[in-house]
C-alpha cells in the first residue's frame, strides 16, 4: 500500500467518522423548515391578521341585515289628554331586497280631529307589512353590494397570506441550502487539513532518513497554517448561515432557533433533469394558483359588483309596499276589523349624472384591473420560464463540475504517485489536492445552487405551498 493509498484511507475515515458523530442528531431536513416558518415566521402570522380583518369586515356587512326592533312612548297633557306606544320590528332580507316589517301601537285617550288615526281600540293595533324594490335595488343595492364585497375580500386577504408564505418559504429554503453547503463545505476542508497533519508525520520520517529535503516538510507546515485559516473561515460561514437560517426556523414559541452544526444532513440531494412538459405544466399551474394573479381576478369580482351597483343607481326607484293591521279590544266601531294599505312608489332623477359619473369611473377601473390582470399573467409565464432556464442550468453545472472533480481526483493520485517515486514535490502535491479540494467545494455550491433554484422554480409555479406538512 503507497503512502498516497493511506493518506487516502485515513481521509475517508475521518470523514466517515465526522458523519457518524453528525448522525447522532436528527438532521435538519426541509419538512420541518417550512413548518417552523409556517408556523412562527413573524411576517406570515402579520399576512393572517390582515384575514382576520377581512373576516371582521364580511361580519360588519351583515349587520345591514340585522332584525332592528325600535320602540317609543308619549304622554300628552294639555287641552287633549292621551298616551300614545308604539313599537316596530324591521327585517331586511337579501333576496329581492325586500325588507319585512311588523310592529304594534296603542293611542289612548283625547284626539284632535287630525290626529284621530293616533287612537287605537283598547288592546292596541298589530300590523305586518312588506317593502318590495321592482326596479332600482332589486337586482342589487349598497346592503347586497357591501356583503359581496366583503365576502369576496376575505378571499383576497387569503391570498395576501398564500403570497406571504410562497416568499417566505423560499427565501427560508434559500438560506437553509446554504446552511446545507456550508457544513458540507467544511466536511471537506477538515478533511483536508487531515491529511496535511497525517502526513506530517510521513514527512518527518523521511527527512529524518534522509530521503527528502526539510523544505518538504516546511512546505507542508504552511499547508496545515493555510488549511487551519481555512477551517476557521469555514466555520464562520456555517455559523452565518446557521444565524440567517434561524429568522425563518423558529421554536414553537417563535423565537429563532440556530440549529447546530451536528443537524447538517449528510448530503445533498442528486439533481434531476427537468422534463419536456415540466415547464408547460408549470406555467399552468401558476396561471390558476400564484396569488398575483388569484388576487387580481378577486379585486376584478369586486370591481364588477361595485360597477353593477353603479349602474343600478341609474335605473327608476319604483317600490311597491303593503300594510295589513288590525285592531282588537272595546272602541270606537271605525276602529275595528282589518285595514290594509298598498301601492307604489315612483321616483326619477331627470339628469342621473351622479349616478352616470360613478358608472363610468367604476367601468373604468374595471379595464384597469383587465389590463394589469393581462400584464400579471405574462409576467407570472416569464418567472416560470426564466426559473426553469435557471434550474436547467443548475443542473448542467453540476453534470461539468462533478466531472471536473473525478479529473481532478485522478490528477492529484498521479502527481502523489509521482511525489513517491521522487518525481514530483510536496508543493505540486498540495496544489493537487487544493484544486481537488476547490473542485469538491463547486460541487457543493453547484447542488445548492440547483436546490435553490428548484424553490425559485416551484415558487414561480405557485406549487412550493405544497412542501410543507399540513399541521
């Protein structure tokens, strides 16, 4: 066995070894993630009482259509002595914008002739009525306009929290890959360092025996100083990324977390390929789930319900009303039996430029919401396309620097191989393993940097919501 097989051997199992020690906690894995910023991330739970204020406001537009009860006594002491009670219950209703209404009053005592309808017989009067809309507020009026809207508006704040968690999961996944690299990074230059320091000890039996020069073994010294720096540097960038990753990964009580260097997963996963339909796939999905575009045919339906309120203004107010009452007890014989009063109500605007001004503009923001509508979903085709041109381009770096890697592999055993057979020095020998070393970090970066753009991917096509364990 060469020295360079050992060197080799003792590498792997430092590496081995550093894993293990790794394994002994559960690895941090992307589930989780999201279901920390899911769960705690500050920004997202801000997204979710702005649907609580939707959900507040639908509430408030059905308070148009509560029972109203209204009740109201009067004495009179002059020239005419009497009591007069009346009390009135009122029951908007949304179909047809008819409103019901009921009461009961009693007026006893002296009258004056043209107040004679006041008295009622002994027992009072009961009446029950209806108010029925036949052209003006029939179809739609402010009472009917107002709930829709605000149904519809709790649909939009959902979206305004499906946007929230689709930016937030993947600028978390961007900062975990990252964590992920670091760690494995400085896997590799501990393992470097390694084999700097093991082969030290080669070194100094062999200038001891005189087979090499001391330089050898004073270059390699420089190599552990510059490999140690290294480590250094290395750890502060897992530590970096560990502090940016715990903005998103939060405690159950949302205080970030730091997960630690023993929770790093042990690799990165193999890319794969896109396929030819991937993209068009995604480009439809996107069209019916990014919350751009959901929001925007949302704020289109309230628009519409805002413009057909408009132009209901414009239509005649004609309104057709009954009223059955009856009184009972002992009275005077014009008061008893039943009464009933109906009829209808007619009312134009000649000019109606009020109503005509607030169609117009409420047409006009409807083109507006069409136009910007338009706009979204061809720049909502572009994300998807430019994320998939990015993810096959991830996936092509990986393929060159993972081949550039087995070359440089090969190339530091043969100058090893030489440096046994005194053909080479420690100093091309440490160049090698730098360029393998080099080669090893790109490949980390170059898995990274596809997971990440397979999030920008799954983000553009809205389907990145879906990576996340449903609580």
């Amino acid at each position: 066995m060469t020295r360079a097989t050992v060197h080799w051997v003792r590498a792997a199992l430092l590496v081995v070894g550093w894993t293990a020690g790794a394994s002994a906690q559960t690895p941090l894995e992307v589930p989780e993630v999201l279901a920390s910023v899911d769960r705690s991330f500050p920004l997202i739970e801000a997204a979710r009482r702005e649907q609580d204020l939707a959900a507040g406001a639908a509430v408030e537009a059905r308070g148009a259509f509560d029972l109203k009860v209204k009740a109201g006594a009067e004495t009179l002491r002059s020239y005419y002595d009497n009591d007069r009670f009346k009390a009135t219950v009122e029951q908007p209703l949304a179909p047809l914008g008819m409103t019901l209404f009921g009461g009961y009053r009693a007026g006893r005592g002296d009258f004056a002739q043209y107040d004679a309808k006041s008295l009622t017989l002994d027992n009072g009067e009961l009446s029950a009525g209806i108010n029925l809309p036949l052209l003006r507020d029939r179809a739609v009026d402010a009472r009917r306009a107002a709930l829709r809207v605000t149904d519809i508006g709790v649909n939009l704040a959902a979206q305004t929290v499906a946007k929230a968690r689709l930016s937030y999961f993947k600028d978390a996944l961007k900062q975990y890959w990252d964590w992920v690299a670091a760690g494995r990074q400085l896997d590799v230059a501990r393992a470097l360092l390694d084999l700097a320091e093991r082969r030290d000890t080669d070194l100094a039996d062999a200038v001891s025996l005189g087979q090499l020069a001391p330089v050898e073994r004073t270059d390699n010294m420089r190599v552990i100083l510059q490999r140690r720096s290294a480590l250094v540097l290395g750890q502060r960038v897992l530590e970096a990324t560990a502090i940016n990753l715990s903005l998103y990964y939060r405690g159950p009580d949302g205080a970030p977390l730091r997960p630690t260097s023993d929770r790093v997963p042990e690799r990165l996963p193999d890319p794969a390929p896109l396929l030819p339909d991937d993209e068009a796939r995604a480009i439809a999905d996107a069209l019916v789930r990014r919350p751009e575009v959901l929001s925007l045919r949302f704020k289109r339906n309230q628009q519409e319900v805002e413009t057909n309120l408009a132009g209901n203004a414009l239509l005649p107010s004609l309104n057709l009303f009954g009223d059955l009452s009856r009184d009972s007890g002992e009275g005077p014989v014009t008061r008893r039996g039943n009464e009933l009063a109906a009829g209808l109500v007619f009312e134009l605007p000649l000019q109606r430029r009020k109503a005509s001004g607030k169609l117009t503009q409420a047409q006009a923001k409807l083109s507006a919401i069409d136009a910007e509508l338009r706009f979204v979903q061809d720049r909502v085709r572009a994300d998807v396309q430019d994320a998939a041109s990015a993810l096959r381009a991830a996936f092509q770096s990986v393929d060159l620097v993972r081949q550039e890697l087995t070359v440089a592999r090969e190339l530091e055993s043969l100058e090893r191989d030489r440096f046994d057979l005194g053909d080479s020095t420690q100093f091309l020998v440490n160049l090698r393993e730098l360029n393998t070393a080099d080669a090893a970090f790109r490949e980390i970066k170059a898995l990274a940097d596809y997971q990440k753009a397979l999030a920008e991917f799954e983000a553009a096509s809205g389907r990145l919501v879906d990576r996340a364990p449903t609580p």
